[in-house]
C-alpha cells in the first residue's frame, strides 16, 4: 500500500548556528520545493512560533498558523540552561498536539540528562523521567544520536531512532589524518573499550586501554546497590545473620595496555564535556611514546574551562560534531574542529515523513555499535 504523506512542518527552537547553517549551507533540509536527501522531492514549511518568557518567567508558546492534520518535526539542541530547553521542548510538542497535528516527530542530536540513566545510591534516574514527560506531552517518534547508553531507548513507548555519528568521524581520520594507518585507537578507560573495539575493526588498526584512571563516576561503586552502610550493625539485621560485604576496590597503577610508542593516539568517546580525564590521558600517551593526540566525541559539551584545558595539553586536535552549539568554544581553542552531521538528520526526517525505511541509515551496525 502506497503511503500518502501528510503535508510537513518544521519548527526550530534553540538551535544553534551550527545546525543552522548546515541546514542552509549543506542540505541540512531539502529546499522548500527541491530534490531531498537521496533524490526524493517534497515540500514543507517552516511555521512561526512565538516561545518566549512571560511576566513571571514562564515559557509560553504560541503557534500563529494551522497545523492540523500535518506532520510537524520539532528541532532542539541544547543549550546552557538545558532545563529551560527541556521545557520548550515538552510545551511546545504539547502545543502541536492540541492544534490537532498528525505526527509530532521530536529531532534531539543530543538527549539531554542521558548519563543519568542509572540508580545512584538514592537518587533517581532523570533520563527516564524526561522520556516519560516527552511521551506524555504528545511526541509520538524521537530521532536522536549516540545515546550514552543505548539501553535509554526502552525508557520510551514510542519509536526511537538512535544515529550513529561514527561513519562521519571514521570518514574524518581517513581524510584529514594523512599518517592514520600508523594510529593506534584508544579507550581512555574500560568502559569506552566497546566504542574504541568498532573503531579500531573498522579501520582495521590496533586498540589500546588505559587503566587505572581517576575512578569515573559511570562505575559502580556509586551504584544505588552499595547504598547500605558498610559497618556492620546489629539493629537492622538478626544477630544470628551475617550478610558477607563487598571487597572495596583498590585503584591499581595507572597503565596502557596496549603499544603506542611511536604512534598517533586517536582516543574516543560519546561525551566531552569535563576534559580533565581526556588531558590525563593525553598525558600518560605522551609519556609512553606516542607523538599526536587526537580526541574524537560525537557531543562536544566542552562546559566549563575545557577550551583553555585542551589548548594548554598535550592533546593536538580535538574533532567533535556539531550535534550541540559550541562556537564560543571554537574561538576560545583553535584546536576544536567540527564535523557536520547534519545530513543523517535531513535524511531521517525525509524517510520518516515519506514513510520510508530507516535500515539505510543502520546499515553494517552491530548490536555492540
């Protein structure tokens, strides 16, 4: 059965200029009545949208043309204040949804709150709360990339279509690092080996570990399970039990494990936001012998002092894309570069409209990518 679009309208809320001049500078969208991503024509719109503050700091949006009945793609990035991006997100699509549109389709490069998506001690875990508010405002399809783990997507009851940004950066240390097949790949802890394994395959060069490291706050000492007291007591429990207690981990000597000695160190993440674990990393490879540094992240966070850490380390370049805004940081650091990924968006945004599949953008992607 043939499916029958439904006219399409785009709203752009805080996105940065990044994003905004890959849509008009490099097909970030299809023109208003043009060939699309892959040689499909179709028109849409882009509606006006008053969002803004009100007399008592309340976001208030306001939709100043009909909707009904078409699809509407919702396009957020995250800024600073990430709370008051969460919140024209969710009264926006909320407002889509009481002006009758078809399908409210939310497109977030990077999901915010995504490394809280674990229990710690007694806290709670936030990313699953922002699903279930996203869900519940009326998105009806989520399209995003490299969520922090993958396992966030089952937070959703509705579809989630999690891109990957590492074909862009593989095709990036084959263009732009001339010696890369004297590289070597990097995992700057054992939680990110998995990342650095598909990479490594992929450009069929050698992997290196480094462990030993400050301890991460993703590691499981700070998991909600060690949350009881490690004293023994003998008012919670009866006097004849004896509940044996975990061993504490003892950080070992930090190590490679691994040769890079004479090599280009590529290390690789999702996230780089706190650069301190990346310049110690950097440091470490520097002393074992390699002689470029690269660091490679789908989201470039970069919050904080990270612009004048990365230039004043030993790392050489920095390749981030450009799912967050982080012009600010490119002028404060001449050693941040970014690859543009705007083209896996327009693509997924024309598919979804057309009623097309998506595997083509899943193509060669195992369980473990």
């Amino acid at each position: 059965m043939h499916h029958r679009a439904a006219p399409i309208s785009i709203v752009w809320l805080l996105i940065g200029r990044c994003l905004r001049s890959s849509r008009s500078e490099r097909g970030w969208l299809p023109r208003r009545e043009g060939s699309g991503v892959g040689g499909c024509t179709f028109k849409y719109s882009e509606f006006q949208v008053v969002v803004g503050p009100n007399a008592q700091a309340e976001t208030r949006v306001q939709i100043q043309e009909s909707i009904r009945g078409k699809d509407v793609f919702v396009i957020q990035t995250v800024s600073k204040d990430v709370n008051t991006t969460i919140m024209e997100m969710l009264i926006m699509v909320y407002a889509c949804r009481t002006s009758c549109a078809r399908s409210i389709t939310g497109v977030l490069p990077y999901f915010p709150y995504s490394k809280q998506c674990k229990m710690r001690k007694r806290g709670s875990i936030v990313s699953k709360l922002i699903a279930s508010m996203m869900c519940k405002a009326g998105l009806t399809h989520l399209i995003t990339m490299d969520l922090h783990q993958k396992e966030i997507q089952g937070f959703f009851n509705i579809p989630v279509d999690n891109l990957r940004a590492s074909p862009f950066l593989l095709q990036y240390i084959q263009e732009e690092i001339p010696d890369y097949r004297n590289a070597v790949i990097v995992a700057k802890s054992p939680a990110s080996a998995k990342r650095a394994q598909s990479f490594a395959e992929r450009l069929r060069l050698g992997i290196a570990v480094i462990h030993g490291e400050a301890q991460d706050a993703e590691s499981d000492q700070v998991d909600g399970r060690h949350s009881p007291p490690t004293v023994k007591t003998t008012g919670a429990i009866h006097p004849s039990m004896e509940i044996p207690l975990l061993i504490p981990k003892e950080k070992p000597p930090i190590n490679v494990v691994g040769d890079v000695g004479g090599r280009i160190a590529i290390i690789v993440d999702d996230i780089i936001d706190d650069v301190d674990s990346f310049v110690a990393a950097a440091e470490t490879l520097k002393e074992r012998g390699a002689y470029k540094i690269f660091v490679m992240a789908t989201h470039g966070l970069l919050s904080s002092d990270a612009p004048r850490f990365i230039e004043e380390s030993a790392i050489d370049e920095v390749v981030v894309t450009n799912t967050i805004p982080h012009e600010l940081q490119k002028l404060q650091c001449p050693k941040i570069k970014t690859v543009d990924i705007s083209m896996i968006l327009s693509e997924a945004i024309r598919r979804i409209h057309n009623g097309e599949s998506m595997s083509y953008l899943f193509r060669n992607i195992g369980v473990d990518d």
